[in-house]
C-alpha cells in the first residue's frame, strides 16, 4: 500500500470513529435526560451495569515490556522523561488519557518504536499523562476511570512506566464503562513484579491526584484539547503526521528527523 493511501486510509478510520464516538456521546446525553425523571430506577440501573462490567473485567492481565528501554525518570512536574544521557534533541512530548481510545491506538501502532527511539538515542521522550475527561463534560464513570488510571500511572516506579503504560492500554475500559479498578490495578502491578504496600497506598489513596491536578493545568495552559497529542521541539504533530504513525510505526523516523 503507498504512503498516500496509508494515509487516506487512516484517515478514514479515524473519521468513522470519531463519528461514533460523537453518536455515543449523544446517546449518553439522551440517557442522562430520560434517567434524571426516574431516579430510583437509575440507581437500579447503574448497579446493574458496574456488577456486570466487573465481573467483566475479572481476567484481566498485565501486559510486559520486553524491548530496549533509555533510562526512565519521573521529572519534578510528574512527566515521565525517556532518554539516554546527553540526549536533548529532538524531543518529543506525549500528551495522553489512558481512558482515551486514540491513545490506545498509538500505543499499540507506534509505542515500541517511540521506545526503541528514546533507547537508542534518538530522541528524548517526555510522557505527559493527564485528565482529559472531565465533568460537566463527560458523565460518570469516565472522568473517574481517566483520573485512577493516570494516578496509578504516576505511581508506578519510573522503570516499569512502559510495562504499565500497555497494561493500562490494553485492560482501557469502553467509554462509559467502567474500569481500572483498585483491585485490577495492584494486581497488574503484581503480575509486573513491582506490587508493595507504597504502591497499593499510593494507588487506594490517590497520592499522585495533586500531580495529576498539575499536569492536566499544565496541559490545558499549553492548549492541549485532544489526545493523543504530539508535540515534536514545541511544535504539535499534524493531523498527517499523526495519522500516519498510527498507520505505520517506521514513519517515526521521518518525523523525528523532518527539519
């Protein structure tokens, strides 16, 4: 397939899903209004869909990083910094919800080959988690799972950050459903060989939630709207770009290397 029909492919499946996408959120609306008159069936509702969801999502696995890594830190601003020593360019941030389906999308397209860049010195990556789903816009239970996922994210020592990150991926709940639960997510961390009690306290507790705080202020300050977004040296990725790289990893390169 050429590049220009990758490209128009991409395209294509990314406009049919924002459609959907755009129809779902329409449907919740709708839903919200007729429940907002029969509360208490609302509760019977809703009680409903969360036991089922969950035992749903009971056999949920970790999914481990095996590829070449760069040294992994946690910066003082909460960002996850991916580099080998003396490498500051090019630098490529990552803005991401691990509730959204676009970054799962990256995740699994092009996350091993933005891994395999920062490890063999090619670029500095800087992973920005944060809350992009937010009441009043989205209705419970997204806001809820984006912030436990990207708090549990945080809580994950820096070394084991890629290991998580497509264990978050790959276990992301369907919008409007819920997920990452307390117990799915330590057990993730014990399947990855990391699980101990800061980590369980830090996860049940919330204890990164004022980094989250920050790194979604951060994110709207810079104008972040969307995820996933991918700013190379300050400046955000295009729409081409990006649709690309979801469509073929080894376009990276080029990316990285465009003047």
């Amino acid at each position: 397939m050429s590049k220009s029909a990758r490209q128009k492919s991409a395209r294509e499946r990314i406009a049919e899903e924002r459609k959907l996408q755009a129809a779902r959120e329409r449907q919740r609306k709708l839903l919200l209004g007729v429940l907002g008159g029969i509360a208490a069936a609302a509760v019977v509702v809703v009680t409903v869909v969360v036991v089922q969801n969950n035992a749903g999502q009971s056999d949920q696995k970790a999914v481990a990083y095996t590829g070449p890594l760069a040294p992994t830190t946690r910066q003082a601003d909460g960002s996850i910094l991916m580099a080998k020593e003396g490498v500051t360019a090019p630098t490529l941030e990552i803005f991401e919800d691990f509730q959204c389906p676009f970054c799962k999308k990256l995740e699994d397209s092009a996350g091993d080959a933005i891994y395999k860049a920062a490890a063999d010195g090619r670029a500095k990556v800087i992973f920005r988690p944060f809350q992009l789903f937010k009441a009043p816009n989205h209705p419970e239970p997204v806001p809820s799972v984006s912030r436990r996922g990207a708090n549990a994210a945080l809580c994950t020592p820096p070394d084991k950050w890629a290991s998580y990150a497509k264990t978050l991926y790959a276990n992301q709940p369907v919008e409007g459903q819920n997920g990452f639960e307390n117990k799915d997510l330590l057990n993730w961390a014990r399947d990855l060989g990391f699980y101990d009690a800061g980590f369980e306290k830090c996860v049940v507790g919330m204890g990164m939630a004022g980094d989250v705080d920050k790194a979604t202020e951060y994110a709207q300050k810079q104008q972040v709207n969307s995820t996933p977004t991918l700013r190379l040296n300050g400046k955000d990725l295009t729409a081409e770009q990006v649709n690309e790289l979801l469509s073929d990893p080894a376009s990276l390169d080029q990316i990285l290397t465009a003047p």
